[in-house]
C-alpha cells in the first residue's frame, strides 16, 4: 500500500498516463462518432400547470418582472398563453 504523498501522486500520474496517452487513436472512425439527443422530452399542458402551481409566492419576479401571484391568478387563459410558446420550442421535431 502506497502512503507517502509524493508516491501516490507520482503512480496518479502514471496511471493516467496511461489511460490518456492511447496509441491508435486514428483507429477511431467518424461514423462512431453520434450528436447528442435532446434530453427535453415532450411536454404536455398538465405539465405546464404543475410548474406554476409550484412557483413560489411573495419573491421578487425574474427578469421579465412578472410576479408569480399574478401568473398563478391568470387562470386559464394566461396559463394556455404561457403553454404556447413552452409547447412550440420544447415539442419540435
């Protein structure tokens, strides 16, 4: 077992050196190589309502100077105005 600092990094060093120093890396081809997946999955209108139902009352609004009590107070109306442009940039295909 190794103890002494200067001994565990020294076999730190080493044991990366290895790992990250591969020879043959030109084997790797470009068809291997994917784009990412959106991890955003579709989202519904009930989705929508949980989140302003969740939104915290009596706090400063964000940027856009909205405060929740008003999103909440809204109804329906705002809530399906807010699920618009929610629906049209998260649910693309």
């Amino acid at each position: 077992m190794v103890t002494d600092c200067h001994s565990i990094l020294a076999r730190l060093r080493n044991n990366f050196s290895q790992l990250l120093n591969v020879n043959g890396v030109s084997d790797v081809r470009q068809t291997e190589i994917h784009t990412a997946v959106p991890l955003v999955s579709k989202t519904s209108a009930f989705e929508v309502e949980l989140a302003i139902e969740k939104l915290k009352t009596r706090k400063s609004p964000d940027t856009d100077q909205v405060p929740a009590e008003l999103i909440k107070a809204g109804g329906k109306t705002v809530r399906s105005e807010i699920y618009k442009p929610i629906n049209s940039i998260l649910n693309k295909e």
